[in-house]
C-alpha cells in the first residue's frame, strides 16, 4: 500500500524528475485537463476530481512524509496537481486562460501569500495539500476578476 500512496504523492514518478518537478506536474495536469473532456465538462465535474485528488493526496502526501523524513518533499507533487485543477475552475477552454492559470498558480505557490503560507503548517499531509489548493484559488480568483473586468 506504501507503494501505491508514493506512486500517488509524486504523480506517478514526475515527483522524481530532478529538476522543477512542481512545474512539470502543473503543466501536466492543465494539459490534462485542456486535452480531455474536463475542460468542457460541468464544474462538479472539475470539482469533483479536484476533491478526489485532494482527499487521496493527503495520506499519500503524509505518506511522503514519512519516506523521505521531512515536511513537504521534494517529489512529492500531488499537491501542485490538487492547486493546479482549483486554478483551472470555470474557465473557459482557451489556450490563454491555461496558460495564464499555470503561470499565476505557479506565481502564488511559489511566494505563498497570506493564509497560504500559515496553511503550510497543518499536520498529516493537510498543509501539504491545503497550501496549494489557496493558492490555486488565488490564481482563479485573479483569472475570473481579469475575466470579468478587463477582457469582458
């Protein structure tokens, strides 16, 4: 079961990747969602694999954990996968908005604004997860703020 929970945690080996293993977990994941139906689907629909992610990534984050004998490993990565779906939420199926939700979940990630940064402290894999889904959700609040007011 260790095995499985690991696979999970580094996004099935993108966690082992050694340089910016993050980054090429978020890219994978928008371009996951673009290339299938998800970027079409309903918002539960998005919604709902970004709840699986989150509840199977905390035991496989905390799992993470315990292997590599620290908080927040480097390769494990499920977390970034969990933040990247939150920033991709109801926007429309365009190249720009992809782009833009990568690059600015990438931004609020990497700086950690308030109460991302204070997130980071939950235990047993929470902070892990938690840190990314907020800053995730900063980045869509951002997309659907510019959405609304400057490109409407």
């Amino acid at each position: 079961m260790k095995k499985i929970w690991l696979a999970l945690a580094t996004f099935f080996g993108i966690g082992y990747l050694p340089v910016a293993p993050g980054t090429y977990a978020s890219a994978l994941t928008a371009l996951i969602v673009y290339f299938t139906p998800l970027s079409s689907a309903p918002f539960l629909a998005l919604a709902g694999v970004t709840a699986v992610v989150y509840v199977l990534g905390i035991p496989a984050a905390r799992e993470s954990e315990v292997r590599y004998g620290k908080k927040d490993p480097r390769p494990c990565v499920i977390d970034e996968v969990a933040g990247q779906l939150v920033s991709l939420w109801f926007l429309p199926r365009h190249p720009g908005y992809f782009i833009a939700a990568f690059f600015l979940f990438r931004f609020f990630d990497i700086f950690k604004p308030f109460p991302v940064n204070r997130s980071e402290a939950l235990p047993h894999g929470f902070g892990i997860m938690t840190d990314d889904v907020l800053a995730g959700a900063y980045a869509m609040a951002v997309l659907l703020l510019a959405r609304r007011f400057i490109f409407s």
